[in-house]
C-alpha cells in the first residue's frame, strides 16, 4: 500500500514554499470537495469509516498525524508529517486518523460531494462489503 503516498513537488524560493495540487493531474481525479480538520488532540480517533465509492486525498498541511489503511486484509500507517505529502485513500480502504499534533491541520480533497449514503461506518459491514 505505500504506493498511496505521494511527494508533491515544492516550488520553494528564498520567500517560502508553495505546493499546487490540479486535479487530474496532481491529484489523480477531478476535486469537487475540500475539507479540513483541525484543533484534534493526540488520543482522539477520527475517520474510523470507508467509502464505497469516493476517492480522497489527504494532506496535513501544518502539524503531523497518522493515518491507518485497511484494506481488510491488511493494515498500513502512515506518517503524514510534512506538507508536500499526500496520502490517497481509494473506495473500499478502511481508514482512520490518530497521533494529531495539536497544531494538525489535515486537509481532505474528494471526489465527490458530501453523501452520508457513501459511508460505511461499521467494520464488520465493511468486511461483510468486500467479501462479496
Ligand atoms: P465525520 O465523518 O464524523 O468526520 P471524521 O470522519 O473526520 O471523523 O464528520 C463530522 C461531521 O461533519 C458529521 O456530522 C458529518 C459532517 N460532514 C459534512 O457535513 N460534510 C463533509 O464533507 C464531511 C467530511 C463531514
């Protein structure tokens, strides 16, 4: 699964740094939502759920946390700790959010509009899900 993690290009000057991200190009689909967490302390779980169909990328602009992948049979966790990495978390990859610095700022680029249809909240669901 470490294929789900991107480094994005830096265009760093002696001003500061600036990363963009095109959908379609960067980001591998068109981005019709963007939506970010922040003020979560270590301790707290978030995510916690998979999708059946959206794609999102995630990107911890400011800060550090750690991110699980599932897919079910295996788990991966990440460290997303610099602003030039994303991590793709496709449909059907279970994935949850823990270890927030208290300064994360986790940025999430979908695919799609907010559909609470499009959520498995249930783990045993969700494996029920990908078995078939
Ligand atoms: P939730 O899915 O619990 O967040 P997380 O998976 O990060 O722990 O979402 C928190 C609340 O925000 C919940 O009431 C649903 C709502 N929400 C939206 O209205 N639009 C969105 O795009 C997202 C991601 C959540």
């Amino acid at each position: 699964m470490s294929s789900h993690i991107k480094e994005f290009k830096v265009l760093g000057d002696d001003r500061g740094q600036l990363v963009a991200l095109e959908g379609n190009i960067d980001i591998p689909f068109s981005i019709k939502r963007v939506f970010y967490i922040y003020g979560t302390q270590d301790g707290v779980l978030r995510g916690n759920h998979a999708h059946y169909k959206a794609n999102q990328f995630l990107i911890v602009i400011n800060g550090s946390c750690k991110i699980t992948l599932d897919d079910g049979l295996k788990k991966e966790t990440f460290l997303l700790d610099k602003p030039n990495l994303g991590l793709c978390q496709p449909p059907m990859i279970w994935g949850t959010m823990h270890a927030f610095s208290s300064d994360c700022v986790l940025l999430v680029l979908a695919d799609d509009i907010y559909k609470e249809e499009d959520y498995i909240r249930d783990y045993d669901t969700f494996l029920e899900v990908i078995k078939k």
